[in-house]
C-alpha cells in the first residue's frame, strides 16, 4: 500500500475542511514506528498504517474518503491492530 501517495491530494477530514494532510512517516508508539498523517486545520493525528490507540483511527476519516482505501487495505489496517 503506498500510503503517501494516498494523501497527496486534498482529503475531507473529520473536521469538515478539505485540506491535504501532513505526512509524518516516523511515530513511535509502545507498539513499535507509525506512519501518521495530520489535518493542518484541526491538527488531529491519524495512523494510517495500523490502529493504534494513541492516534485517531484512519477508518473515522474513511468515513468522508470511502475511496481512500480498498477494503484489502481496510482489513489489512484492522489485521495489524495494537492492542486497546
């Protein structure tokens, strides 16, 4: 999954704005590296790579982007959860 090229373009966050997203390719978490993607408007963190209870789940902003991810990508994202 080339998760850069997913959020090159202008997205509709949770927040309502359309906006392009902050890429952070490098978070750490208990958990291991997160690639993570922020809203410049609301500045909410999203990992995009796994669900991580540190971050907001990507699946919340799929919500408005139901093209974002293939649903191989979406069972992918919930496969390689952290734990809560």
């Amino acid at each position: 999954m080339d998760l850069n090229g997913k959020f090159q373009n202008k997205l509709r966050c949770i927040c309502n704005e359309n906006i392009v997203f902050e890429i952070i390719e490098d978070i750490e978490c208990d958990w291991g590296s997160h690639f993570v993607v922020q809203c410049s408007k609301c500045e909410e963190l999203f990992s995009a790579d796994c669900e991580c209870p540190a971050f907001s789940n990507i699946l919340s902003l799929l919500e408005n982007n139901p093209l974002l991810y293939s649903d191989t990508e979406k069972s992918e994202y919930l496969t390689n959860s952290h734990p809560k």
